[in-house]
C-alpha cells in the first residue's frame, strides 16, 4: 500500500492506494515547515488522520509539500512522516514538483502554483530546471490567495473598498482594525488568515465586478511583472497552473495572460488526481 499526498500551506490531499488498488481519498490540514514544526505536524496528523488507515501496512509515503524546498525543511517533514509511518519508505518533494507533474506529466513546460502562495518553474519532463523564488508571504508571492487577501484587508481598513462590499466584509467577519492587525503581527499562520478573505472576494464578484476585476488583474499582473516574464523565452510556454485562487479566478488569469502573449494551457484547482496518475502510469519504475 502507497499513499501519495499533495500539502500546500492551507490543506493537504491524500490518496490512499490500497493492496486491491483502490484509491482512496482524505483531508488533513497543511504543513508548511517554515509555519508547522516536526511536533505540530506530528500531533496534526495523530488526530486527524482516519482511523480506517492501517499505517503499519503502508509500504512508501510519497509526500510533496508547501515549504519543502530546501534539506532542513525537507528533514522536518520527512522526520515527522517517520514517526506516523514507521514501516514506510518517505519521499518527501516540493508541492512545485508535484504540479509540474500534474500538469505536464513527462513533457516539459511551465508550470505554476496560485494558492495560499505563489510558485513557477520550468521543467523538462521529469525535474525542474528552473525556479525564481516568490520570496514567500512577507516579501513576494505576487498572485496569491495571500497577495490578494492583504490587498481587501488594505482597502477594508483604509475605507477604499465600495460601501456595499465593506459592509458585506463587517457582516461576515465582524472584524475591527485591531483584530486584523493582532491576527497578522501575534497569531500564527498570517498568510493563511489573509489567504482566506480571496474566497470573500469570489463569492460578491458577480456583485461588485469592476472591484473584483481591479484587484485580481492588480495581483496577476504583479505575478507576470515579477516572476513569468524573467523565465527566458516564457512567451514560447503556455501557461499551466495549479491552486483554488487560479482555478477560481482562470477567466482573469487568461486575459492577463494574453495581454503578455503567453498562451494559456491547463489550470487546474488540486493536483492530487493528475499526480496519482504519474506515480501509477508515468513515473519511472523502481
């Protein structure tokens, strides 16, 4: 039995491929490890995990996660994955390998992630061969649910945002400026807390259009300006992307995408099945 995951900083996907081959899906919150340390993780996955997973029957744990892009922060993970599944082999990658695997398979491409955060690479069909840092939650992640959210919290504080919205805000959070600005500077998490007000923002475009439009353009605009157009040649990739804010915002993200001459491949909101199909069909036999 196998399990392969897929973890961004706001929630993990899991399959499950039992002896029958079976697949079997699960939830458990993410694991970010520049956020969650090996005993949070640990103590997450103890309670949240199904009781029906049979942890000691599990052969290898393929585990691509937010954050674990570097040895340290890849140890964190996989020491924890350890503990959880003792008798498993643990591979554990960057959540940015796993969509280039989505989304391209063995072919090579550009591939990006717009979720909670904000990623891209170019990949030649089996590992990436390129990848400009998005700098993460404080200094980039320019297109995120967590770039987009600072921008409503912004204009929410400073009175920028329409009557009508600004009032649907209140209603729905009942949140003052000092309650925001305690979540961002004392609790932890902030990037997930700003990520969050995105799907405020989904659910009353249709209401306040030319709002929505502005600051969803403004955040994919800024995820060209800093990060696609300084991969050489990008103009002769399309764009494939994987995340809840690109799927959701895709008929945005295509007219900005145009507007750079970059056509625009698939966009996707989890990876999790297309990844499940790459370690079953296409990844290279052990």
């Amino acid at each position: 039995m196998i399990v392969i995951a897929d973890g961004g900083s706001t929630k993990t996907n899991w399959c499950l491929i039992n002896e029958a081959g079976r697949k079997i899906y699960f939830n458990t919150e993410g694991y970010n490890p520049y956020f969650s340390k090996g005993e949070y993780i640990v103590k997450s996955l103890n309670e949240t995990l199904p009781d029906h997973l049979e942890r000691e029957k599990l052969t290898a744990v393929y585990y691509y996660g937010a954050g674990c892009s570097t040895p340290a922060n890849v140890k964190i993970v996989a020491d924890a994955m350890q503990l959880i599944f003792t008798n498993a082999t643990i591979f554990v990658g960057h959540d940015l390998l796993a969509s280039s695997r989505a989304l391209l398979g063995n072919e090579p491409g550009f591939a990006a992630i717009l979720g909670t955060g904000t990623n891209s690479c170019l990949y030649d069909g089996s590992e990436i061969t390129m990848n400009i840092d998005s700098l993460g939650y404080f200094l980039g992640d320019e297109g995120s649910g967590s770039y987009i959210g600072k921008r409503i919290l912004s204009d929410y504080m400073k009175g920028y945002m329409p009557k009508g919205l600004r009032e649907a805000f209140y209603d729905n959070y009942a949140l003052t400026n000092e309650d925001i600005f305690d979540n961002i500077y004392n609790k932890p998490l902030p990037n997930r807390f700003c990520a969050s007000f995105s799907k405020f923002l989904y659910d009353f475009k249709d209401n306040y259009e030319d709002y929505a439009f502005a600051t969803i353009d403004y955040a994919f605009t800024a995820f060209f300006e800093a990060l696609v157009i300084h991969y050489p040649n990008y103009k002769d990739h399309k764009l494939n992307c994987v995340g809840s804010v690109g799927y959701s915002f895709r008929d945005i993200l295509s007219i900005v995408a145009d507007r750079y001459e970059m056509g625009v491949g698939k966009i996707i909101r989890s990876p999790i099945d297309d990844l499940v199909h790459y370690h079953l069909e296409l990844a290279p036999k052990a």
